[in-house]
C-alpha cells in the first residue's frame, strides 16, 4: 500500500530494501570501501538512467545529492550573477 503522508521518511520499496540490506551485507563482509568499489559500475548505470530518463546529452549532465535542499541550493549557487 502506499504512504503518501510520510514525506521523506516514506517505506522504501521492497526493490530498494534488498539491495541497501545487500550492499549493507557486502560491507560487513569485506569492508566498505572494497564494497563501493565493487558497485561503481551499478552506481554509474544509475546516472546513465536518469540520463535516458531526462534526455540529457550524457551521464555527466547529471547531479545526484542527498536532498531536495542541497540540490536546490547548489543550482542557486552555480547562477553567475
């Protein structure tokens, strides 16, 4: 069922939930940075997606970030005024 009054702190998608508590799982068994190096070529297909999915001319047009906020206040901040 959906959680629409939840804002940010919503359920997560069973999706995601396997594979956070499979990274996490990867990370108890050989270490955190082995493991984010293990899933850069996951982490990079993400950014190819959202790519396809905006139409932009490369991956590299794209800016993931931890928030809403951290998001809007680094465009703001890139505007040459």
């Amino acid at each position: 069922h959906a959680h629409l009054n939840a804002a940010g702190a919503s359920p997560p998608p069973a999706t995601v939930l396997d594979v956070m508590v499979s990274h996490l799982r990867l990370e108890a068994e050989i270490g955190g940075y082995d493991a984010a190096i293990e899933a850069k070529e996951a982490h990079e297909r993400v950014y190819e997606s959202c790519a396809r999915l905006l139409n932009a001319a490369s991956a590299a047009e794209i800016a993931l970030l931890d928030s809403s906020t951290s998001a809007f206040a680094r465009a703001i901040y890139s505007i040459k005024l």
